[in-house]
C-alpha cells in the first residue's frame, strides 16, 4: 500500500482519489484552499506520512508547491500545466534541491503513444515543404489554461521532429496573412469536453487528420496513479512523463 497526498482536489484530483483503491494507494492527505474534507495548505508533520505526492492543482499555486516539496523532500507527481515554461530552469532547481520530481502535460498512456505517432508524422512530412501543418485542441469550459500543455509538448514535438525552424505560435491574428515561420496552435473551449486534440496536414493534393479525443477523466488518473507508484522507487532526479512512459506502462 503506497500513502499518497493529493495536493489540488477538483474534478482531477477527485476522481484519483476514486480509482486509488484499484492500484493499491491511498490518498493519506487531501490540500485544496476551497475542497470541503480537505486542508487548505501543505502541512509538513502530515506530508510526512506520506510516500509521494500528485499534483494537479492551479497553475498560479504550482511553483509555490513545488518549492515546498522539494525542501520537504517528497517525491512528486505533477500534471497541473499552465505554469511550466523554461524546462531548463525547472530541472535546475530540482538538482539543486536533490528531489525527485516527474511533469508530464497529460498522464494518459493514449496521449503519450499519440505523442510519439505525431513524432513520426513529422519525420515523414514534416522534413517537406510540399506539407503544412498546425494543431487545434478542445477542452472543457473549466480549463484555466490555453492553450493546453498537451498541444505546446504536441506541438513541440512535430518542431523537433521535423527539423524544422519555426517557432511554436499560439492563436491566428485577426487581420494579415500567417507568419510561415510559425507552427500554429489553437483552441477552443466549449461544454464539458474532456480533451481533444487534432493535428492536420496539408498539401495541395492532401488533407491528412492525427487526433486523440479522451472518453473520461479515467485515463489521466490512471496514469498519474501508476506514475505515483514508479517515481516512488527511482533515484533522485527530474523525469518527464514523455521520456518514461514505457517503463511506467
């Protein structure tokens, strides 16, 4: 049995705490400012019953969790996105504080095997300037966040995969012709729409569509539950879900 503190109680952490018992884990510690049950801040002397902790809080409350897990020395699991904008810095201050963190922008083992199907359409047309390309998501009315951390890793990865020079752009000006140096990223958010992300190419003979739309919340709590478990025995470190998804799964 693995003692977890959910550190963010919304939809996300709600419904891991619901699976928990089905991968042997139990939510030791529940922080949430607003979450009835819950304490409004991390405390320390209960933090310490606990094996790792899984984030998935508010993008403005993030950074302040993190530091405080670092200096408490509790393994963590973070899928709140909105936050995460220089990686470099990040990892920098998890060596510095000898933790163990893991990020990933979407737990779902769907998500990330569409991550790496993205990868290798981009070796296949993205290296030709016969193709364009560009990535839409959807999601819930309730995201605080645009566009989702999925689509940046999304679009990130068909850029490096493509070996390409442009720069990942968010949102299409209202007058003006596009920027051909830009890989384009779009949103929507409308109803109570899990999470949508569709990835078109184009050329003069072609319209090519790679998408992944998500059933439920299920495949996100899944996963961060299974990754809760592996960070718990790795050495110290900053892990990204991309780079580890196959010895979690």
């Amino acid at each position: 049995m693995i003692n977890i503190a959910l550190i963010g109680y919304g939809k996300m952490g709600q419904r891991i705490h619901e699976l928990s018992e089905r991968f042997d884990a139990e939510i030791a510690l529940r922080v949430d400012p607003v979450a009835k049950d819950a304490t409004a801040e991390i405390q320390p002397d209960q933090l310490a019953l606990c094996d790792v902790a899984i984030d998935f809080s508010h993008p403005e409350a993030t950074p302040g969790h993190l530091q405080t897990l670092l200096n408490l020395n509790v393994p963590t699991v973070i899928g709140t996105t909105g936050w995460f904008n220089e990686i470099d810095e990040v990892r920098k201050q998890v060596t510095e504080a000898n933790g163990t963190i893991l990020y990933g922008s979407n737990f779902s083992l769907g998500v990330q095997l569409f991550n790496k199907l993205v990868a290798r359409a981009a070796e296949l047309y993205g290296k030709s300037d016969n193709f364009d390309a560009g990535l839409h998501e959807l999601h819930h009315t309730g995201k605080a966040d645009a566009p989702s951390g999925t689509a940046r890793t999304l679009a990130d990865t068909w850029i490096a995969n493509s070996e390409s020079e442009k720069k990942r752009h968010y949102g299409i000006s209202e007058s003006g012709k596009p920027d051909p140096s830009n890989f384009y990223v779009t949103s929507q958010r409308i109803g109570s729409i899990f999470g949508e992300h569709h990835l078109k190419i184009i050329s003069e003979f072609d319209d090519i569509e790679i998408s992944h739309k998500a059933r439920s919340r299920d495949g996100f709590a899944a996963g961060a539950l299974k990754a809760a478990i592996w960070l718990q025995k790795q050495k110290k470190g900053f892990y990204l879900i991309e780079d580890v998804i196959e010895q979690i799964v």
